[in-house]
C-alpha cells in the first residue's frame, strides 16, 4: 500500500514538470464539457493507455519501444485531425468523408453544432492522448521500472503504473477544473468562445508539432527536470525516514547495553526480525560448495548483497572482507550473494574475474535470477543480514557506512552464540582507488544511466535514436548534464561507440568520478584518453587512467577515471574513445 501511495504522489507531481505541456492542450480543449461523459473518459484512457504501455516499457525491451512508435504515429495523425477541426470545422469537412465522421464522432468538433460528447469518443481520444504522454522518469516512477526489471511482468507493477498515471491524471483534472472556470469567465464577459476554440485547435497542433519533432523529450526535458526530480525524492525520502524510524534493527549493543541472564549468558539487545529464508536458487557457488542456513546453525552469518560494477558496493567490500578475515575463527561466516543491475554482470566469468580482482575468499552465491534476492525480499545494493546462531535474522543495514555498528552486531552475537568474542577495535581496512571511501561533503553530481530505459540530464543536440546509430554533438554541458560525440547507438542499457574517435562529455562535482565500461562483444581492448576542463588529469588522474589521461578498456567493470588532488570544482569531464566498439553504462561519483 505504501508503494501504491508513493506512486500517486509521483504521477500528481508530473503535473509540475515540464514534460506534460505537450499533453495540456488536448486536455484544456474538453473544458466546459460534462464531466461524465468527456472530461473522466479522456482522462481515464490516457491513464489506462499510459499505464499498459508503460507495462510493457518495463519488461518487453525494445520490441515494445519499436511498437509503441506505430502507437505513437497513429496518436499524432489523430490529434493533427483534432486540431484542425478546432481551427475550422469547414477544412476537416474537406478532409476525406470517413476522416471526418470518425472526428465528429469522436471530437464533437464538426458536424451538427452542439452535439454532445459522448463516452466513447472522449475514452478514444484519452487512449491516443495516453500514447503520447512520456512524463520525465522521476526517482519514483524509476524505482517502479527498476522493480519491474528486477522481478519480472506482475500485477503489481502494473498496479504501481496505473496509481502513478492515476496520479497524473488526478493533477491534470484540478488543472481543467480550473481553466474551465476562466474559459468560462471569458465566454461569458467577451462572446470570444469561438477564438477560444481556434486559439485551442492552434495550440493542439503546436503540442503535435513539438511530440512530432521530439521536441518534448529533448528541450521541453530540459527546463526544469531537477525540480519536478527535488519534489518526487522528497517524498521517498519523507517516507523512508519514517520507515526507518519504526525500525530499530540497525542499532547494535555494546557492553553496557547487552543482557545477561542469572547463568551469565549472553545476549544481544538486538531485535529478531524472522526466520531467515533459505539460500536456493544460486545459479553457482564461488570458493565454496553450495551453502545451506541448516548446516550452518551455530554460525553466525553475514549475508551480503552486492554486484561488481556498484561503486557502493566496492566501497563496502574491504570491510566485508576484513570482518571475514577476522571473526572466521570465531564462528562467522560471510557470504556474498551476487544479484546483477546489468546484463553482463549476469555472466558468470565476469564474476569469477571480479572475485578475484577484489580478492574475496569467502563463499559467493551467484543469484542471477533474483531467487536469493526475493527471499529476503531485498530491494539494495549493498545489503547485509545479520544471522544469529538459531537462523533468526537480527540485524540489516542497507547501502554504505554504518561499519562501527554492524561490526559491533557482529561481536554481540558471536559472543551471544557462545565464542569468546570480546569488544575489540573496529577494522580499519586500507582502502585504495575506487574502493576508497566518498567525499560526501563535496558530491554535487548523481549515478547517471547512458542507457535510454533510464537515462536523464542528456545534453547532446540530438535526440536519442533508440537502438539505431546516430550521430551525436554536444557543446558545453551545465552541471550533472553529459552527451555524446560522435557514432553512437544507444541501447536499454548502454551506449556503444559505432566508429573511433567517439567522447562522452559530463559537467560533474565531486572528488571522484567513475564510469562503467566494457570493450563490447568483440572483446578487443579500447584505447582511450581523458581530459578535465581540457586538459590532461595531471595529479588528478584516476585508478584507472595515467597523469596524461590514457587507459584502455580491457573488461566489464567500472573504471575509476578522475580523483581530484586540490580543492573539489565544478569540472568539465571528456573521454575520447581511440578504438570502436565500448560499451558505456553509467557514471557513479565519490
């Protein structure tokens, strides 16, 4: 239910963004019309047909995308027709007879004067309004879609789509309810309603030229995405604070806080959460053979959700690592359960290379089809449980920090399971290049998707052509905008360089940046150079590049590219790509 709420919201605030003027032509045009019969059918099949395609957006790939641009034509060539009988009813008359039943019928523009509207012509025109609507993804229609990609087609997804188009469709009726009061104003004190009616029709075949032209995904996207953006986190963040404030799992005891019964045992003042769920489903074990909860009661176990390309969870990984390598002979146990966000990390040697590179010993659960991830009905990267002796889960902590506490949880319930596990100091791991810990009072700049099913801030001066090749330019972006240079074909998730001498250019601030990249299908390295504000790095060369800004992409990982030396500026970052064929999928800073 608190999903279903946090989705209405959202679709209510799309009423603030700038992607919903192409759309508030069409809907102020059925102004001074019955509410019943016009207004609530035309709003109700825009936010069914939003909802349907939006479904299948989520979990049918480009296949979907591709049909939805026959939609999208067809919806376009309808509402042209609209317009121009809203401009004059004599040239939709000299538009082909069956064109122009079907309009008076459905538009009630043409035809006998003061025909009433009916139901069906609203809903149809609803329908073909709803095709058109592509509201800027916002931080909670994203958390449905990204839901949706994780889990797979289900009612629930649909439901979270059809609240969120709810939502829209909620805003949009106080909208019409107010401008049908001024239109009506106007009527009354001017007699001007048949102008209102051709200035309506003008501004219905200016929304269609601008959708026609894309204009309303590239500049209108533009104006003020960071607001509409501010409003929706805001409200997930209102409500996460709360439902972290009815939890008290994330607070573990110390010394004084513990409790001893009359035998002097010891016991955790930690909360017991539920039975944990079981470990099936893996799709392999790495550096152990297949793990079962049973078999280890006794144990305490850590369970840790991650995936290679996080940068949140690299950066969490050396704790891990050190909390493994120093209470495993006091009865914990670590185990890392890989859950992928992209499709290469899905690749099981991918994995392998990354276990090795980080240096994990301890067990990994390779959980590709979210079988572990659904059990524990997790929703994080990274994530970790916390497993007492009797298989109760007793304590989790979502994403980074937050170290102190949990080992401290760690000892409390190794020593509640009977080992001699007495408060020590807590780890302090050597953490280097990108497994170093962020700058967080100088981050300014958010992870950022190239691929088109998530991308946002996209500042090249051409549109996106999705799954097809393109030639792209950029000028200066302004802060936390990117774009691309060059040949390039942006996919679902990533953007691959088609031709050599292709760049990525992002106005970003903070102290590092980070981009995952891959040397594509062929699997042949690519050469590149990185410049900041145009020139090269210098002492603030990352990880992975030299002082002069050269690298080669040798594998599907994230590369640390920038760690600035002085004073953290706002920075113009450029990558030129020397060979084709990388593959591009998001910016991560620390």
């Amino acid at each position: 239910m608190t999903l279903l709420i946090i989705a209405y919201l959202g679709g209510a605030l799309t009423i603030l963004s700038p992607c919903i003027l192409p759309i508030l032509p069409f809907v102020f045009a059925r102004s001074g019309q019955p509410f019943v019969r016009s207004t609530l059918p035309m709003l109700a099949g825009m936010a069914a047909t939003f909802a349907a395609v939006a479904t299948l957006a989520a979990v049918g790939g480009s296949w979907a995308i591709h049909a939805n641009e026959y939609g999208r034509l067809a919806a376009i060539v309808l509402l042209a027709v609209f317009g121009v009988s809203l401009i004059s009813p004599r040239i939709a008359s000299a538009i082909s007879q069956p064109v122009v039943d079907l309009g008076n019928r459905m538009l009630n523009t043409a035809g006998k004067p003061g025909a009433a509207p009916t139901a069906a012509s609203s809903l149809i025109l609803g329908i073909a309004t709803g095709l058109l609507w592509a509201p800027c993804a916002g931080p909670i229609l994203g958390l449905v879609l990204t839901g949706a990609a994780l889990q797979g087609a289900n009612l629930e997804t649909t439901f979270l789509l059809a609240a969120y188009a709810a939502g829209a469709a909620t805003s949009l009726a106080i909208a019409l309810a107010v401008g049908g009061k001024i239109f009506a104003g106007m009527k009354r004190s001017l007699g001007v309603s048949e102008r209102i009616r051709q200035a309506l029709g003008v501004a219905v075949l200016a929304g269609v030229a601008t959708i026609a032209f894309d204009l309303d995904t590239g500049l209108l996207a533009r104006l003020s995405y960071a607001s509409t953006t501010s409003f929706e986190q805001a409200v997930l963040d209102r409500l996460q604070v709360k439902q972290n404030a009815a939890q008290s799992t994330e607070v573990a005891s110390n010394g004084a806080m513990a409790i001893s019964d009359a035998a002097g045992s010891f016991h955790a003042n930690l909360p017991i959460e539920g039975p944990a769920p079981s470990l099936n489903g893996a799709d392999e074990w790495l550096n152990s053979p297949p793990l079962d909860l049973k078999q280890l009661r006794g144990k305490v176990v850590l369970v840790d959700f991650w995936t290679y390309s996080c940068i949140n969870c690299i950066r969490t990984t050396p704790f891990v690592r050190a909390w493994a390598e120093k209470y495993k002979d006091q009865g914990l146990v670590v185990i890392g359960v890989h859950a992928p966000e992209f499709a290469f990390e899905q690749k099981i040697d991918n994995v392998k290379k990354a276990v090795s590179d980080f240096k994990i010993g301890y067990p990994v659960a390779i959980d590709n089809d979210y079988k572990i991830w659904r059990a524990f009905d997790n929703s994080y990267w990274p994530a970790h449980y916390l497993i007492d002796a009797d298989g109760q889960i007793r304590y989790h902590h979502f994403g980074e920090g937050n170290y102190r506490q949990t080992e401290q949880a760690i000892q409390d319930l190794l020593r509640e399971a009977g080992a001699n596990a007495s408060a020590s100091a807590p780890v302090t791991p050597d953490a280097k290049g990108a497994e170093a810990g962020p700058d967080l009072k100088n981050i300014r700049s958010d992870e950022t998707y190239l691929g088109y099913t998530r991308a946002t801030n996209f500042a090249s001066r051409e549109n996106v052509n999705a799954d097809a090749p393109r030639e792209y330019s950029v000028g200066q972006p302004d802060l936390n905008e990117w774009g691309l240079l060059g040949t390039w074909t942006v996919g679902a998730e990533q953007a691959t360089l088609d031709k050599p001498n292709g760049r990525i250019a992002y106005r970003f601030s903070a102290r590092d940046l980070h981009l995952v990249l891959g040397p594509g299908t062929a699997g042949k390295p690519v050469r590149f150079q990185v410049k900041i504000d145009g020139k090269a790095p210098g002492d603030s060369h990352g990880a992975d590049t030299d002082s002069d800004g050269n690298g080669t992409v040798t594998s599907t990982r994230l590369y640390q590219l920038v760690r600035q030396s002085g004073d953290v500026e706002v920075r113009t970052f450029e990558i030129r790509f020397l060979d084709p064929g990388v593959e591009a999928y998001a910016f991560t800073f620390g």
